[in-house]
C-alpha cells in the first residue's frame, strides 16, 4: 500500500496539495465595504469562475461577505471565555478548527442569527481547546457567520494575489505582525503570510468537472483532513500558491499550530453542492451523528458497523465505527441495491434489487467490503431481502423468493423462503425452508419464522401463524437470540389497548415474545415515526431504525435501547432506508486486565496526523503479536518509518524486527518503546537502532515538550501501562486481544503494517531540492550554546542502551543533498557549522561506550543517495530504505552476539 505525500517527519507531515496552479477562469467580482457586517468586505460574484487545483472549475452563483482580515485574538477573546491574548492587536492563532466554528456560532448568536454549525456535544483538551464536536454538521443554507469555503477564499485571493507584499519568512522575523500592516493598500489583508488560515473545507480530491456552488468534500476519509489556506510568516513568498492545501504536518480538525489562524465568512450559500470520492456531485452529505467511544456505551465494543441505502443516490452506503474517524463510504453502482445487510464477519454485504412489498422478479448480490469491485449474484430466478446467519457451523444467506406483501394467503403461501451457504466467494446448491415469505428472519433452529409486510405472519413449529390479532403491521424483524420480534403497525387497536394511549402509524416500535404476546411498545422520539425497524446483530436489546419527518422523507438513522427505551442518532441525510447494524464478536481470552484501559491507545494530538498517532496503536499490537520472536527492535521518527524495511533485513535468518517508527516517536518516547517495552517484553531482544535526528531535536527542544508528555501520556493505554511499571514483571495475558480490538482499527492500515512489520512503502518523488522550515540562525543568541543540551539528551540515550547491555545503533538518515549549499543542516534549519561539531562529538560516544555505534548515512550531504532513491527533501523512498536497510544489516553482521 503506497502512502502518497503522508511522510511524516518527527510530528510533521508533508503538505497535501494539488498540482499547478489556481487560477480565475472568469473573475468578474465586486468588492465593497459590507454596511451591514463590521470589518467585512461583501463579494459579488457576479457568476464568477475559480479553477481549483488543476482540474475542478468552481462557479459562482451567489454572494457572500469575507473579513477584511483575519480575526485577532483581542475580538476572539470578547466571544470565547477564559482565552487569554498576548497581544490582542495580533491575529488569534494556535486554534483548533472546532474553535473557529464555535467562534463563528457565538458570533452568529451574538446578532440574534441562526447558526451555520450545529453539533450534539464538544470535547475540550485541558486548555480549553474543542478538540471533537460530535454531530458536527455545516448548514450552507443558512444565513450566518462561518468559515469562508476553499472556493470562496481562492476566488477571493486571486483577484490580487501577491505573497511578496505579505509578512513572510523574509520579513517577518519568523513572528506574527498585526494585520494589513505588510501591505496596507490591500481591500482585503493578508490572505498570504502572516496566519495561514482555517477554510470550511474537508480535504477532498478534485476532479476534471464544473459544478457552481461547491463547498468541498463531504468529509475528510479515515484521516478526518482539513484544508488550511494561504501560507504563513514562516514561508518563503514562493512557497505560496494559491493551490497550497496543507502543511507541514496533516491537519485535522484538532490541528492547532501558533502560525494558524482564520477570519469568517457570512452568507448561505443556496443549492450548495459537495462532492464525494468518487467524483459524484451530492446535494446533501450523509453526516455521523456520534461517535465511536459514544456507541461503544451501548454496544461494549468498537468494533461496531452500519450499512443502508442511500436512496438519493441508490448506492449502499458504509460507516466503519471501528475506524478511529468514522466516515461515509458508498458503493457505487448501476445496481438498485435495498436491504443490505453485513455477514456475521463484517466483511460481506448482502442486498436484494427489489424491497419489502414490491412485486416483482428480484436479484441478490453479495459485495466484500475490502473489494468493493466484487460482487457475486445468487444464479436464481428470484431472490429478496437477504439475511445472515450460521447455523450447524455454517454462514448462510436466508431469501424469499417475492418481496411482495403477505396480505393475500393464497398467494403468500405460493412463494417461499430459502436458504443458501456462502463461502469462499461461492454460493452452494440452495435448500428450500418454507412455503410462504419470511423475510422478517428464522430463528437458528428453524422452529420460529417471521413475516411482516401488511400482516404479522409467522411459522411456529412447522404451522403457519398470523399474530397481532390479524391486525396491519409491517417491518418485523426476529431476534436470533431472544426470539422476540420487532415490528410496527398502524395505530390499531391492539396497540392502543396495550399502551393506554391513542397513537399514530408508525409512532410507536413494538416488540412481541416468542409465543406472539406484545411485551412493549417503544415511542418514536418527538415529530418523527419509526420505519425500517431491525434487531441488531450481537446483540439482546438494541435495534437500529431509521425516522421519518412530517414530510414523508427518511432523514436519520438511531440506534434504539429496547431496555430504557433511549435513542441515539447514528447518521443523518437526505434519504437514508434499510439500516442494518453489526456489533462484531470479539474473540474470548482470559485476561485480568482493565478492559477499559489496557490497549486503549487512542491518540490526540495537535502535532501529528491522525494516521501517525494511528500508527503507535499498531506499533504496539505488532510488538505484543511478535514478543517472542524480536531479537532486533528499531523506532525513531518518521525517516527510519519510510527509511527502514524490516521486511529487507529479516531475509538474515538470526534476526527478526519491527519498525516502531512515526512521526509521532521522538527520543523520549523511543526510550520507553525500547528500553521498557522492549527489555521488559521481549526476551530475545539484542540490538535497538533509533534515528538521531539533530535538526528535529534541534527544533523541537524549543518550541514545544518531549513527545511523551506532550503525546503519550494523554493517552489511556500508555498510561495504564506506566502504571504497570511497562509490565516489568512479565507479559500479562490479554494484552495482544485487546489492543487488537480497541478503538481506531482500520482495515487498510493493519494489512500494511501486519505485512510490513511498521514500514511504510512509497516509490518516491526525488530529493526535491532543499526547503527550510526553521531558519538556520533560529537559535542564535540564546545564552546556552543549544548544541550542549542535545548532546546531553543523546548521551543520556546511549546510557540507557548501555546499562540494558543492548547494542544501540544511532542513524543520522540522509537528507536533499542540496542543502550542502545552504546554511542549514537540513529542513528544520540547525547551523551546518554546529552540525558538524554535533556529529563529531556524537561519534566520540562511540569510543567512550562499548555497545554504541554511529551510523551516519547523511554525511553533511556527501551520500550515495540518488534522486531515484528519495521520497522528499529528507525521507528515503523504497529504494533508498532497501540500501539502507542491507547497510545496516551488514553492521550487525560484524557485531558479536550470540542470537540463541
């Protein structure tokens, strides 16, 4: 699996950002002072167009108003309580993108306006930053203060783009400076330099197409990405383009960073459209109305999955909750796909062509998730409403042939209900089960069978039934483990006499026992009824259900608590029908652990990427998966991560290693992950290798704390196990399990690292020449020679191995060779004259302790690292990590360990 553009480097990920340069196809705007809005400039678009990367044409079709400049902290301050300014004249920076949005709703009560951003719930970090807002959903038609859309800014910036007039990296004196002070002619202020600044937009593709009124991508995919636009004081004037969409690092919406800011838009934005991964124009946007950790209340478990249809579109659609950032996927077809439903694994999608009362031939497919190209069609003359099961140890497919209604029993009666074992992507000879229609389930010994369009008709030991007194009902759905069966009817009078009240259709969800007796009636929540009522899978009392409105349109999903009687709303949209839910059945071990802390490494942090932070969860479930087996054990930042292929040195028979690398992983954490983890868990271990990277520690020594503080310890699993002492009195049993089924699980990222053991692969886009984000003289002037102190904590590490009596290789990964003609050692700056005073010093260790080796593949530059062999400006592509790799193999090749 290839990871384009998301190396990270020691916290910070590459830019991602479309190819070429924005442009204005057709600018035909008017800018004037907004009398209604104070510090806004009103747009009229005027039926503009904007070229968005290389490819989208974005028109216009409305206006809307943009602040002059970006917001300062002294006006964030009058709407958010407890934020302190340092400067209140300067623009309000070090924000999370859930701040802005709250910023703009505040601002938008503050008028007496309805609010473009609406949510269920927030979660703050322990300085008051909104690092989640569940239910977040953006309202475009609505007239209110909000982030301005990546369309609407780039229309804006293109009318006078200029970066050399900006505060930049050569003027700036790497600060902040107060707004419209770098070109004070401008209509509107520093749109480049100075800030970079929040847009309303998830990260999304482009695509070769036009479409008027665009506000981006639907979300952000499993990484939950955002776009931040118009580059920084911290940034070279030619560094900025108007197509720049990214950082350094990847930014999600919990991203903050001291040189990122925003200002707001007003205005709705009428017939606004999205568009999706696939490059299909949406009216409206499937939203996730809660999230994992919520759901797992109910459920006990992360591994929890969601599929519908999305009758807008026809498509299935997927919410993988066991993904650290639950998104919306669809699969895309010609196909008219109902009731689908998820196989007992969660791999498998199961849907019929025609639903529940329709008459008609139907046809039954089977999808994998994982290959969403593979499809298998039941070669049948009719097949409908499919639903999972095992039964006697084998997975079937439970059909009707008609999904017509059951009101007439003669002709109910001629169609029938069967069964068909799947495996292996096979359907076997299918087996007839019944005479009649029981599309509302079987129970797993076949003695009670349920059928629920117009009438409530079962088969109870062999006989044919009608329940609920002959009276109208629909959407039955049979418990596998309760046997009690979920249905809805049509305000009768049964119903009314059992809840005491008079009622709608549809208004209330009833559950009946095994014998038929009505046991509870459920309300739906306040102007809405339930339809398309179903158990969920794995479980004795939830059940998923979508809400109908006054209008007659579908526009939720909830998952219903049949005990209490609670409603949790899932996802919301347009049109969404035929919800099914699995709850995945993990595997029994024994264990004595916390189940609720132990594993649990979620992380959240406001300097890496989600997919780094990801990584660490992983590294850890290979360490524990390998425990036994680990002899030589590598980490560091993400340059060892893309520069290492344990893959390549385990071919040398004696040794067997992991990468624990990420961006996420500075010296701090690679000594607990080697020196506590490793030597407590690990009984054969005998070499750890970790990256030396002087122009990151260098720069992260002074802008923010050690990784571990600022990461790890925020985090449940790592903190339960320094609780533990690293488990140094052995392994404890359950520990593998329940990392491997905690939260943030994603199907992609565990095939890649259980198949590269931790490396990530990228063929590589060359050395790409030398840029600089730190300056080189960045620390000049302090009183303490800076170079001093890093050596310290180097030397210190190397102790460490020593006392372990571990061989430690240090490896200075090899960088653009380009910077031999600048001033900096490498990206993150560090004087090349202090540099190599460093490494001199550092390879001076190697005489003072026995078990430490210095492995410099850079060589301030001079290396055998071709372009062919580079992903970027200082991270090796597979080529140069294979080179390095078989370097590194050799050295330890000369090392005298007995591996027994």
């Amino acid at each position: 699996m290839k990871w384009p553009a998301l190396i990270v480097c020691a916290g910070v990920l590459i830019g991602c950002s479309d190819s070429g340069t924005s442009s204005a196809e057709s600018i035909h705007i008017s800018i004037e002072n907004d009398k209604e809005h104070n510090g806004m400039i009103l747009i009229s678009t005027q039926n503009s167009t904007v070229r968005l990367g290389t490819k989208l044409k974005a028109n216009f079709a409305y206006d809307f108003s943009i602040d002059k400049h970006e917001v300062t902290c002294g006006d964030f301050a009058k709407l958010v309580k407890n934020h302190k300014c340092e400067n209140a004249e300067l623009p309000v920076t070090n924000i999370t993108f859930f701040d802005a949005v709250l910023f703009a709703n505040e601002k938008s009560k503050s008028e007496k306006l309805d609010t473009a951003y609406s949510y269920t719930s927030a979660s703050f970090d322990s300085d008051g930053h909104c690092t989640e807002l569940a239910g977040y959903e953006f309202h475009a038609d609505r007239d209110a203060y909000r982030l301005p859309t990546e369309a609407e800014w780039t229309l804006v910036a293109s009318n006078n783009w200029e970066p050399h007039k900006s505060w930049n990296a050569d003027n700036s004196d790497y600060k902040l400076h107060k707004p419209c002070t770098a070109d004070s002619t401008a209509d509107i202020c520093d749109l480049a330099g100075n800030a970079m600044e929040w847009v309303n937009d998830w990260m999304g593709a482009f695509r070769d197409t036009t479409i008027t009124n665009y506000v981006g991508a639907p979300d952000g995919g499993n990484i939950g990405e955002r776009v931040v636009k118009g580059g920084s004081y911290r940034n070279e004037p030619a560094a900025m383009t108007l197509d720049n969409r990214g950082d350094v690092y990847t930014v999600t919406s919990s991203t903050k960073a001291n040189y990122v800011g925003f200002r707001l838009a007003f205005g709705k934005i009428p017939d606004a459209v999205w568009m999706n991964a696939k490059g299909i124009a949406i009216a409206s946007p499937i939203n996730v109305l809660t999230t994992s950790a919520e759901l797992r209340k109910s459920t006990k478990t992360y591994h929890n999955k969601l599929v519908f249809r999305n009758d807008e579109t026809g498509n299935i659609a997927i919410i993988n909750f066991t993904n650290g950032t639950p998104t919306v996927s669809e699969i895309v077809d010609t196909i008219d796909s109902y009731h689908p439903t998820l196989s007992p694994d969660g791999r498998f999608v199961a849907f019929s062509t025609k639903y529940e009362g329709i008459s008609g031939t139907s046809e039954l497919y089977v999808r994998c998730l994982d290959s969403t190209e593979l499809k298998y069609k039941l070669d049948v003359e009719s097949a409908a409403i499919p639903r999972w099961r095992v039964h006697e140890g084998d997975t079937e497919i439970v059909y009707v042939t008609s999904a017509d209604n059951n009101s007439d029993k003669g002709k109910w009666e001629s169609a029938s209900t069967w069964s068909v074992k799947f495996a292996d992507g096979k359907f076997e000879t299918p087996k007839k089960l019944f005479d009649g229609t029981f599309n509302g389930g079987i129970s797993a010994d076949d003695k009670l069978a349920v059928s629920g369009a117009r009438l409530l008709r079962t088969n109870v030991n062999g006989k044919n039934q009608t329940w609920y007194n002959e009276e109208q009902a629909c959407n039955a759905s049979l418990s596998e483990l309760t046997k009690q069966t979920l249905f809805l009817d049509f305000g009768g009078k049964t119903g009314k006499e059992f809840s005491g009240a008079k009622y709608n259709t549809h208004e209330q969800m009833l559950i009946a026992d095994s014998t038929g007796k009505l046991v509870k009636m459920i309300p739906a929540p306040k102007g809405y009824t339930f339809d398309h009522t179903e158990w969920v899978h794995n479980s004795e009392n939830l059940a998923v259900a979508t809400l109908t409105d006054i209008d007659g349109a579908h526009p939720k999903i909830v998952l219903v608590n049949t005990n209490d009687s609670s409603v949790t709303e899932i996802a919301n949209g347009t049109e969404l029908w035929h919800p099914d839910f699995w709850i995945g059945k993990l595997q029994n071990f024994e264990t004595k652990l916390n189940v609720d802390s132990a594993g649990m490494y979620e992380l959240n942090c406001p300097y890496t990427g989600d997919m780094s932070t990801t990584m660490s969860r992983y590294d850890m479930e290979l360490l524990y998966k390998h425990r036994d087996s680990i002899n030589v054990l590598v980490s560091g930042s993400s340059r060892p991560w893309a520069g290492f292929n344990p893959i390549i040195l385990n071919k040398n028979k004696e040794i067997f290693s992991i990468n624990m690398s990420n961006a996420a992983v500075d010296l701090s954490v690679a000594k607990k992950l080697l020196f506590q983890y490793g030597v407590n868990l690990l009984p054969k271990l005998k070499v750890v290798a970790v990256s030396i990277d002087i122009d990151i520690l260098f720069w992260r020594h002074f802008e923010m704390p050690n990784f571990w503080k600022l990461i790890f310890e925020h985090s449940t699993g790592f903190i339960y196990d320094a609780n533990h002492n690293f488990w140094a009195d052995g392994y404890p049993e359950g520990l593998y399990e329940l990392t491997r089924d905690s939260y943030g699980e994603n199907s992609d990222i565990r095939e890649t690292e259980q198949t590269m053991l931790g490396h990530v692969e990228d063929s590589g886009d060359g050395w790409q020449g030398s840029p600089i984000y730190v300056d080189s003289t960045y620390m000049d002037g302090i009183t303490k020679d800076p170079s001093d102190m890093l050596l310290e904590e180097v030397e210190d590490f190397i102790q460490e191995a020593e006392s372990k009596n571990l061989y430690l290789i240090g490896i200075i990964f090899p960088q653009s060779p380009d910077y031999r003609s600048t001033g900096a050692f490498g990206r993150y700056g560090l004087r090349r004259s202090i540099a190599k005073k460093m490494i001199e010093k550092i390879q001076k260790f190697q005489d003072k302790y026995k078990h430490f080796i210095l492995m410099d593949e850079n060589k301030m530059g001079d290396h055998d690292y071709t372009d062919e062999m580079a992903l970027n400006c200082d991270h090796l592509a597979d080529k140069g990590a294979e080179q390095l790799t078989n370097r590194l193999d050799s050295l330890i090749k000369t090392l005298k360990i007995d591996w027994k």
